[in-house]
C-alpha cells in the first residue's frame, strides 16, 4: 500500500487501543453484582445515556475498560438486540485520533457506517460501523481526547452525562 487511500494521509488508517468492549445485560444492579462484587472490579462510572435510551456503567481493566449496557427502553436497538440474543457481547470499541477521517477512510474501503458522522457518546465523539461489514461485529470509534471532533461537538467544552449511583 503506498500509504494514501483516496488523497488521505497513511497516518488516518490506524486505528488505536481498545477502549472499551461492551457487555448488554438485562438488569445493570445484577450485572454489577457480578462483575463489582464477585470479581472485584472497580466502578468508575455508572451514567444514563437518556438519547440512546440505555444506562451504561465502566468498568476499568488495566487500560481497557468493560461498559455494561442496560436498556431502560423496550423499543431501543439495545433492547431489540437483548431481546432476540439475549445478554452478552455487544459491541468493540476502538479509540481512533479522528473520527471524521476514520469513517471517510472507511466509507470509501467499502465499510458499511451506522454513522455518518461523530455523535456525542458518554466519554467523546463516537460513530459506529454496520456489523455486516465487520464479520458480524458492531464496532464502536472513539475519538481520542483533543481531536478535531470535540471542538465541533463541544464548542464550550465536554460535559460527561451526569454519573448516577
């Protein structure tokens, strides 16, 4: 490959650490029984997501983190997806230095996008990618701290959801 796709830097086709693998459960105070108590891990967030109708909580494992997924709405993707898979492996996320460069990269690579373009997520900008085009996987990008799409998204700085709990 000589390092330019389309007119883009060879540098945009990196895709960075993981940030996070989520895990959908049907009842969050259960899952954190588990995965808090029984295994120890530490909490370090616990928020409401009330656009995607979910209420996620972090997990920190070294320097990756586990989000566990509850719907708080029965008509939600999440809850369709628990629905008919029940609880379990939900989505990869990769933490990526420009979101916006990312999906064009992608787009024109022939990845089919669920995002167009970087929404707000609880921790930055996020833009998820079709599992059809990632061998039945949902993959998550998240832009890393300070890249093009926080200024975009947050022109008066990021304010995380409010933590409950």
């Amino acid at each position: 490959m000589d390092g330019t796709i389309a007119g883009l830097p060879g540098a945009v086709r990196h895709i960075g650490r993981v940030h996070h693998i989520a895990v959908v459960v049907r009842d969050l105070e259960a899952a954190l029984a588990l995965y808090r108590d029984a295994l120890g891990l530490e909490v370090s967030t616990v928020l409401p997501i009330p656009q995607d109708r979910v209420t996620i909580a972090f997990l920190p494992v070294g320097d990756v983190k586990i989000e566990l997924v509850a719907p708080t709405d029965d008509t939600t993707g999440v809850a369709k997806f628990l629905a008919s898979r029940g609880e379990g492996f939900h989505h990869v996320c990769f933490e990526v230095d420009d979101v916006s460069a990312e999906l064009t990269r992608l787009v024109i690579d022939g990845i089919e996008v669920i995002d167009t373009a970087p929404r707000p997520g609880a921790e930055g900008p996020v833009a998820f990618l079709h599992p059809r085009s990632c061998h039945g996987v949902l993959v998550e990008l998240i832009e890393a701290p300070g890249g093009p799409a926080w200024q975009r998204l947050y022109p008066d700085g990021f304010v995380a959801p409010d933590a409950v709990g």
